[in-house]
C-alpha cells in the first residue's frame, strides 16, 4: 500500500469516530483521493434512485417452520388473503403417470427417440442456442 492509502484510511478512521458520536454514518473509499470520505445522516434516509426511479427495499417472507403443516399442506398454495393451503392427499388418489415423471435429470439428446416430438424440439432448441452463442462472437 502507497503511503497516501494509508493517510486516507486513518483520516476516515479518525473522522468515523469524530462522526459516530453525532449520528452520521462515514463511509470511506481507499481508492479515492481528498473527496474519498462521504457523509450521510442516519436520520436522512432516503430512497435510492437508480436508473429507473427509485429502488424497492427487499421484503421479508415468513418461512413455514411448522413440521405438521408442512407435511400434511402443500405450503404457499393459497394466494388470497383469507383461506387455507391445498391439503395433500394420499398417493393413491394421485394419478399413476405423476410418479413415472422423470425428475432426476434431463435425458440426454443421443438417448432420446428420434421419432418424438420431444427429441426434434429439443434439437430445434440446441440448434438456435447455437446460433445465438455464434452470433455473439461475429464483429460488425
């Protein structure tokens, strides 16, 4: 480190505790020169604004801690405000289809029956991601 690194960062430390007692918060930048310790007040706090207006402060979503509810509803289910979440059924009233869904992983391309809709889709799908990566590099 340069010696005026180490000058900027004891300047802001010694203005971090100067500042603490009044209520500002410091904030101090090692690669910025004299204007490289900013203040704001802790009491201004204001919405930031980005680009496109102001940005939206990230909501907290209560988790489902309940080990009986988790197993007998499928939790989030219900959208409105007033009701209750879908109670699971036994897997007998289920469909049998829904437990041959392959889950694990994608079938590969060279697996897959020619002959399905399935296998020319996914081939249209990995011929345009193709196309598109290809596109990327070409210069104008």
């Amino acid at each position: 480190m340069s010696l005026i690194n180490v000058l900027n960062k004891s300047v802001c430390f010694i203005r971090q505790k100067a500042f603490i007692n009044s209520g500002l918060i410091v904030r101090c930048n090692s690669k910025g020169g004299a204007g490289a310790a900013t203040a704001t007040s802790a009491a201004a706090k204001k919405k930031k604004m980005g680009k496109l207006g102001p940005i939206m402060e990230k909501k907290e979503i209560p988790v489902e801690t309940d080990v009986n509810k988790l197993v007998n509803y499928v939790c989030g289910s219900n959208i409105n405000k007033t009701g209750q979440d879908i109670k699971l059924k036994p897997d007998s009233e289920y469909p049998d289809w829904l437990w041959t869904l392959n889950v694990d992983r994608i079938i590969p391309l060279e697996e897959m029956d020619p002959n399905t809709k399935q296998y020319w889709r996914r081939l249209r799908k990995m011929a345009l991601r193709r196309n598109n990566q290809l596109s990327k590099l070409k210069r104008f």
